[in-house]
C-alpha cells in the first residue's frame, strides 16, 4: 500500500465519531457558559491533549490497558498499523472534527480536507498566512474530490513516522524500566505530539477555510 | 504552551524522585521533553539542575494549581499513582507523598481508577 492510499483509509477508516463530540462539546459549552469561542476551542483541544497524554500513561500500566476503539481497531488489522499509530490519528481526527464544530464549519463534507491540511500544516509542508510570505512554492487548493498532491502525502508521513518511531522507542524504555517510569515515558511523548498538533489546528481554524497555502520549498 | 512551563516539569521531577532516586529513563526522557518545550537557556538550566538535586515535597508546595486545567491535574495525579507503584510496593511514604499532591490539586476524592474510567469514556468518543 503507497502512502497516499495508505494516508486515505487512515482518515476515511478513522473519522471520528461526530455525533458524539458534538454531544460532548454540547456538555462541554454549558460547563464554560460565556466563554468565546476561540477560548472554549483551545481549551477544548488542550483538553484532548492531556486525556491523550494520559491515555499514553495508562497504556504502560500492567493490568490496565483500555481497549481501542472500533474504529481504530479496524484500521489497524485493515492496515496493519500499529495500534499507537492507529490511536493517535484518531485522536487527532476528533481534534480536527471537534474544532471544525466549534467553529460552525460544516465537519460532515469537510473533514477529510480539513483533516490532511491540517497534517500538512503539522509535518511543515504547507504554510498559511504571514508564513507563506515569500513562498515560492506551489500553491495548493485541496478539495474533497481532487487527489492530494504525492509531496505532500509523503512529508506527513515522515512527520507520523518520526513521531511513532519515537514513541516506540519511549514505549521500549517504559517496557524495560519498572512501569512508573513508563507512564511517564508514554504519556510525556503523547503530550509533545498532540500539544504541537493542537497548534497547527488551531491556527488552521483561525482562518476562514478559503485561503491558499503553499507547499514549503 | 499553557500549562507545560517549569512548574509542571518541576512537579514531574518530584513524582520521578518520589522514590529516591531518578534512574536512567526518566532522565533521558525529561530531557527530552525539556528540549521539546520552547524554554529559555536561563529555565533549561534550572530544569537540568532537578536532575541531579532531588525536588522533594516541599519544592512543590508553592505552585500555583490553579494554573492547571483539570484534565492536567488528572494527568499529574495519574503519573504519581503511577510512579510510586513502580517497584510493586508502596510505602507509607508514598501514600503520604499521593495523599499530600491531590490535596494540592484538589483532587481529594479522585484516585486511579477513577482517572482510568475517565479515560475509558474518553476512547468512547475520541478514539
């Protein structure tokens, strides 16, 4: 399987569950009555950030490892990713997905789009705004439809693959060292990758869905 | 980054030396997760000093909590159950140590289990 396809069954297997970030973002905005929306979204991101870092923390505890869900269970036997790799796009696909609502951006057409843009954003291969001053790049317009250019596809899986490279590594130390150790190990790397994601989806929504990025030189 | 600032590394090295001594690991990965936070050289070199000078209870008791969302209260609380569990026994310091951190984060009535089924719930809609 290439990259791109590999990248597709990723985000169309792995699409979050929007009823139910949209029923948990309901609960979420009644909790934080007042709150702008730019606020409520950080900290709503932020939120999924540390359950993340939490979750790479109970994953290392002997005894108790929660299943994975559905979804991500059938992309890893569907793709034979590894069940990390599987968990954290997902994560980050509710990431995308639960923002995009707050934002009142139509999630359901969408979210694939949005979902890669915001991959590209992370790996550093697209640029928007004051950042793309000065590009000489290509410019890049993804739509649902039109096949993501292979440049692209192939940066963000460096990006996951470095990311999950050292992650196992930290998931070897945790395995090798007593557990307490590990749970630090698993949850600190899923801080950092999930922490530096929420930014890029974060400036990602700060704009109005219609700009052109550009693809880093 | 909100919330990842010198406190929160300072609070992790309590929990790493909450058993008296830091091993190789956490070390390493504390390091690492200082370089990956944008500190200045000035905390980075406060930062590398809790490596090799223990940070006990006391150092801790002076952060403000308030600054932490409650999800990273949550994650805190887990790492220290988490940590003081290492070595398969738990001593009374330790639960002391648990004890006195969740009535700094106000976490009180939480314990393990309950993080852990927060999280559950968590998988259910995220993941």
């Amino acid at each position: 399987m290439d990259v791109s396809s590999l990248l597709i069954k990723l985000t169309t297997t792995l699409t979050p569950s929007y009823d139910k970030i949209e029923k948990d973002i309901k609960v979420y905005e009644q909790k934080n009555f007042g709150v702008g929306r730019d606020e409520l979204a950080r900290s709503y991101a932020d939120r999924i950030c540390w359950k993340f870092a939490s979750l790479g923390a109970i994953t290392t505890l002997p005894g108790v490892l929660p299943g994975i869900g559905t979804a991500a269970m059938i992309a890893t036997e569907g793709c034979t990713l590894s069940g990390n790799l599987a968990m954290m796009i997902r994560w980050m696909g509710s990431m995308v997905a639960g923002i995009s609502l707050m934002y009142k951006r139509d999630v359901y057409k969408k979210f694939n789009k949005d979902f890669i843009q915001v991959l590209g954003l992370w790996s550093g291969i697209l640029v928007i705004g004051e950042e793309s001053i000065g590009q000489t790049g290509d410019k890049v317009v993804i739509n649902q439809e039109q096949a993501v250019p292979p440049k692209i596809f192939n940066r963000i899986n460096q990006k996951v693959g470095s990311s999950m490279i050292k992650r196992r590594g930290g998931v070897a130390i945790g395995t090798l060292a007593p557990f307490g150790v590990g749970a630090i190990v698993g949850g600190s790397f899923n801080l950092v990758t999930m922490k530096s994601f929420k930014q890029n989806a974060l400036k990602y929504y700060s704009f109005d869905g219609r700009e052109i990025y550009y693809i880093k030189e | 980054m909100k919330g990842l600032n010198l406190d929160y590394i300072k609070i992790l090295f309590a929990i790493a030396w909450a058993d008296s001594e830091l091993q190789k690991e956490e070390q390493d990965l504390l390091s690492e997760v200082i370089l990956s936070l944008e500190f200045n050289e000035e905390e980075i070199r406060v930062a590398e000093r809790w490596k090799t000078k223990p940070v006990i209870f006391e150092d801790i008791k002076s952060i403000d909590y308030q600054q932490f969302s409650h999800e990273q209260k949550m994650h805190i609380l887990l790492l220290s159950g988490s940590v003081v569990k290492a070595d398969g026994v738990v001593t009374d310091e330790e639960i002391t140590f648990v004890d006195r951190l969740k009535k700094l984060l106000g976490l009180e009535s939480i314990d393990i289990e309950d993080i852990v089924s927060d999280i559950e719930d968590s998988i259910d809609i995220f993941g």
